[in-house]
C-alpha cells in the first residue's frame, strides 16, 4: 500500500527508518524503483522477502475516492507457489482487487492507468 501514496507521505514514512533485513531477499534499497513497478504492473510479489519459504502477491483495493482503501493478496508455501502458478494467479487477483473496487464505488479505470487507482499514480509510474 506505501507504494501507491504521494512522494511526500513516502518521504514520511521512509525517513529514519531503518530496513532490518528479514532473509536474503528483504529488499532494503531501491525501493522507490521497486514501488514504481507495483504501480506500473498493479501488483506487488514477495518471493520470500519476509519468510524464507512463502510467497505473495498483492493488489491495491480502491475506493470511490481513487485512493488506495485496502489490499488483497495471495500467500503460500513456495512449493505451492511456483512462479508458474504465480503468474496463473496474478490475473485472478488483479480481476478480484477490481471487483472489490467497484464494490466500494471506484469507477473501475484500473486496466487504462495501468493499474493504478489515479491518474496522479500513472504520473507517478514515470518516476523511477
């Protein structure tokens, strides 16, 4: 959900912080790349960033404000969790995370702005 907040509050919430890796994988530097990506493609993946073993992808839920109201992700054991069985799921969740949207009165533009909830998002995509 960081990814899809304004610079500024970005700025916020990062200054100061400091990444304590949780495995080999935790990503700890290049994050605004990494976060412009997710916004680019309308999901985000950890392969094993968090836990050494699990797997996750994850969409933004949008609201009828065009603002980023919650997420919904996937989870599971890396046996499970191919990345062929990733990519088969990625399309179930972005259709899911849309649904869920529209629900809350977002107006479903999603698949024109790149998977983004606003136009200021696609703007932002741009920003790497």
């Amino acid at each position: 959900m960081l990814a899809y907040q304004a610079s500024a509050q970005i700025d916020h919430i990062l200054s100061g912080y400091t990444f304590t890796p949780f495995t080999k994988q935790t990503m700890t530097d290049a994050l605004r790349r990494h976060f412009a990506q997710i916004r680019r493609q309308g999901y985000a993946q950890d392969d094993e960033e968090f836990e050494v073993g699990l797997r996750c992808i994850a969409a933004p839920i949008c609201d009828v404000s065009h603002e980023v109201f919650a997420g919904v992700s996937i989870s599971g054991p890396t046996p499970r969790m191919t990345s062929e069985q990733v990519a088969l799921l990625i399309p179930l969740l972005l259709e899911r995370a849309e649904q869920m949207s529209r629900a809350l009165g977002y107006p479903g533009a999603r698949a024109v702005n790149n998977g983004a909830c606003s136009a200021s998002e696609v703007e932002a995509t741009k920003v790497v």
